[in-house]
C-alpha cells in the first residue's frame, strides 16, 4: 500500500496543476497586450528620405517638408528665438567693430591708423620694426627677415613667377621700345625724328607750332608760348639764374677785354702795341 505521505504530494500537485491552468484575468490580458507589441507588427526603422540633403528643411508638426527662405540670402539675419528675421545693422559697415560676448559693438582703435600693427594672440598691438625701413625685405614664411639681393642693383632684373632673376635684354639699348601690355618690343617711330613731337596723353604725334620761328619763347609751365622782351635787344644783358636782366658794364668800353671762364675782365696785353700779333687759335701771339 501507499504511504500517507505519498498520497498528500499527489494530491498536492494535482491541485497546483489545475491552478496553473486557470485562465488569466480580462483586464491583466489588456495590459499585457497594450504592453507587448503584436508579433506580427511591422517596426519602421529608415524612411527614404525625399527632400535632397542640400535643400533647408523644416519639421512643424514631425513631418519633414522643404524650408522656404522668406529673406534672400545675400542679406543679414539674426534668429534670438528661433525664428529667422531681417538684422538691422546699427553701426555703418564701414566703420570698425568688434563682438567679445556675441553682441556687436563699434571698435574704438587705441593705435594710431598710420603706425603698423600686429595680432599674435589676436590681440591688436604695435608693431616694432627691427629692419630699418630703407632696407629690403622678404617673408617667406610670414616671418620679415632682411633681403639679401644676388643680383647687383645696376643689372635689369625680371620676377614672372615672384622670383626675382636676371633679364636678358633682346633689344639693344640704343633703340627705342615700348610696352603695350608690359612685354617690351621694338618701336617704330611714325614720325620723322627731325620733326618736333608732344605726347599729351602719352600717344606721340606731331607738333603743331603755333609760334613762328623767328620769335623767342618761354615754357614756364612747360607749356610753349611768345616771350615778350623787356629789356631792349640793343643794351647787354645777362642771365646768372636764368632769369634776364640788364648787365651793367664794369670796365669802360675804351678798354680791351676777355671772358676766358665768361665773366668779362680787363685784358692786360703782353705784347707791345707796336709789335704785329695773330691769333690763330684765339690766343694772341706775336706775328
């Protein structure tokens, strides 16, 4: 026969077996499901996007649609709230500014404008030159140092590439050039050289004198026009910084003169007035 105890654990574990089977409540099944997604539900992971990733966009209400900018592009905009709106500039553009929290203000510059400046931590500060002015400089690397020039001053020098190099003249010197577009040529004159020539707007042509010949003339201003005497042609005159005037005559005129360095003075004769001279090369000597 069956012990007491074998009997009580089956019976037990009948019990617990139609305890087990007993359906859950209609409620705790709604939770369960709300909880739980279906398992046949479709998850949506990447939705193709249709607006190119170079257009603007905008999302008001969670759906993705193209961004029309209202205000054209060239023009300023501030957007304090989000949203995107005309910037009206306070400061005219031409005047300097600076915005050390964000918020543009005018820049008052503390060194002269005229005195050259540095910004190494981009601070604005004077800047000492260590090469005097007068000498050539380079910077290579940013970096003024002095110049060291390779070629002597007095040869020509050609830089197509910023590199400064010999110039090899094809023309010789002697014959004029020009340079219409900086490559120098030969140049062919189209008037006469015996002609006179002006070149009022750097284009030769020929001059049209509209002073005779035979009249003097001045050009002060480099422009030609009648020089109108006021000293009469028959007294002497002398001009020591080219400006005429009436020579006064030191030595009475009775007396012989000579002007070897042209200032007149007394010529003092070496040779008795009886005795015949020549003067073959303007130097007198007895004959």
């Amino acid at each position: 026969m069956f012990s007491r105890t074998f009997v009580l654990a089956a019976v037990a574990l009948s019990l617990l077996s139609q305890i087990s089977a007993t359906p859950l409540p209609m409620p705790l099944r709604r939770a369960l499901a709300q909880r739980y997604p279906h398992p046949v539900d479709v998850i949506p992971a990447y939705v193709k996007r249709q607006i190119p990733a170079e257009q603007a966009t905008k999302s008001p209400n969670g759906e993705i649609e193209l961004y029309r900018r209202q205000i054209p592009a060239e023009q300023a905009t501030k957007a304090p709230d989000g949203k995107i709106e005309l910037y009206s500039r306070q400061i005219p553009a031409e005047q300097a500014t600076k915005a050390p929290d964000g918020k543009i203000e005018l820049y008052s510059r503390q060194i002269p404008a005229e005195q050259a400046t540095k910004a190494p931590d981009g601070k604005i500060e004077l800047y000492s030159r260590q090469i005097p002015a007068e000498q050539a400089t380079k910077s290579p690397n940013g970096q003024i140092e002095l110049y060291s020039r390779q070629i002597p001053a007095e040869q020509a020098t050609k830089s197509p590439n910023g590199q400064i190099e010999l110039y090899s003249r094809q023309i010789p010197a002697e014959q004029a050039t020009k340079s219409p577009n900086g490559q120098i040529e030969l140049y062919s004159r189209q008037i006469p050289a015996e002609q006179a020539t002006k070149s009022p707007n750097g284009q030769i042509e020929l001059y049209g004198r509209q002073i005779p010949e035979q009249q003097a003339t001045k050009s002060p201003a480099g422009k030609v026009e009648v020089y109108a005497r006021q000293i009469p042609a028959e007294q002497a005159t002398k001009s020591p910084n080219g400006q005429i005037e009436l020579y006064s005559r030191q030595i009475p005129e009775q007396q012989a003169t000579k002007s070897p360095a042209g200032k007149v003075e007394v010529y003092a004769r070496q040779i008795p007035a009886e005795v015949a001279t020549k003067s073959p090369n303007g130097q007198i000597e007895q004959y």
